[in-house]
C-alpha cells in the first residue's frame, strides 16, 4: 500500500477516534477509551519542527499510544512507542535532552539525519539511553534515567529526534532543545 494514501486512511480513522470512542464508552462504561489519542508526531513525516532560533527551547510532549518505529539502532534501539521531532542545523553544537522534573519515566533519545520514507536507511548521528555524566538533572526518583545528546550540527542540514522508552516506558515528557550560537564579532577601528 502506497505510504501515503496509508497515513491519509491513519489520520482519518485518528479523525473519528472520538466518535468510535464515544461508541466504546456507551457500550463499555469505560471514559479511558473516550480520550486515547495518537500523539501528532507520531510518525516521521509528522516530525514537529524545533527552531534553534527559539534558544533554548522547550515542549511538552507525550509517547501514549504512540506506533513504533523503523528507524534502525542508533547508540540504542529506540522503543516501542516513539514520537517525532525535527531540527535544522546551524553548524553549531545542539543539544537535546529529556532531563526535567516534567518527564515522568525511563526516556531513549536518537538523532537520524535522512529521509522520513526510509526509515531503516536514515544516518545515526547518535542516542542515548541514560544521561551521561550523571548529570542531577537527569534523575528520575534518584536513578540516572533521562536522557540528554549533543551534537556538532551541518548548517542547513534536517535532524530526526525519535523520543522513545526504555522497556516500552510511555508517559508524558519535556523536550529541551539548546543550539551553540555564533559568537558576533565587531570590527573596531582604533583612531
């Protein structure tokens, strides 16, 4: 099946979730089912762009009901339930990372540059499982389990961020986003 008369079906049917689960809820009793929603970056070509021109930057998000990806491994597999996001790089070191008192379990980051429709194919920049350096930060109920990835970027080159968890972890998390801006430099004439 053509890939994108598929995502056009998936965000139809993602379009009447509410009414089939208003249906579910009428025969089920159960309001849980009324409210499960596929996170809108939960596919590749649904990335949600980041711009490091917002510096720092920060987004909530979520991983609930998210599809798995078929992005390759990349310093670590990335998990069952992965959202999407994107960067364009300024040739300078980004950093992103999931270290925050919002990010409530186990997280995996990966970093792709490549295309959305070979997801297998795409380029590893890099991942991370567990924060290195053990940054404070980082800790999740006194465990070093958030994660965080740096990277000197190309300018004018798109980067994949995959937000994942480990052991299939899904919650409700906050992405930050920190780019290495050029330093301007003034010309000073002495007279």
């Amino acid at each position: 099946m053509d890939r994108n008369r598929f995502n056009g079906l998936r965000q139809r049917w993602v379009g009447l979730a509410p009414i089939i689960g208003l249906a579910l809820l009428c025969f089920t009793g159960n309001p849980a089912l009324l409210w499960a929603q596929v996170p809108p970056n939960d596919l590749c070509a649904d990335a949600i762009s980041i711009d490091c021109a917002q510096n720092p930057f920060g987004t909530l998000g979520t991983n609930v009901d998210a599809s798995a990806t078929g992005a390759p491994f990349c310093g670590t597999s990335p998990g069952n339930q992965a959202v999407w996001y994107s960067v364009m790089g300024n040739g300078f070191e980004i950093t992103v990372d999931t270290c925050s008192p919002t990010t409530v379990f186990d997280t995996k980051i990966n970093v792709f540059t490549g295309d959305c429709m070979d997801e297998p194919g795409m380029i590893c920049i890099g991942g991370n499982d567990d924060a290195v350096g053990n940054p404070l930060e980082c800790d999740l109920g006194g465990l070093n389990r958030l994660s965080r990835i740096s990277w000197t970027s190309v300018d004018s080159v798109e980067y994949l961020i995959v937000v994942s968890g480990f052991n299939n972890a899904t919650g409700a998390f906050e992405l930050t986003l920190t780019c290495e801006v050029p330093v301007e430099l003034q010309r000073f004439t002495v007279e």
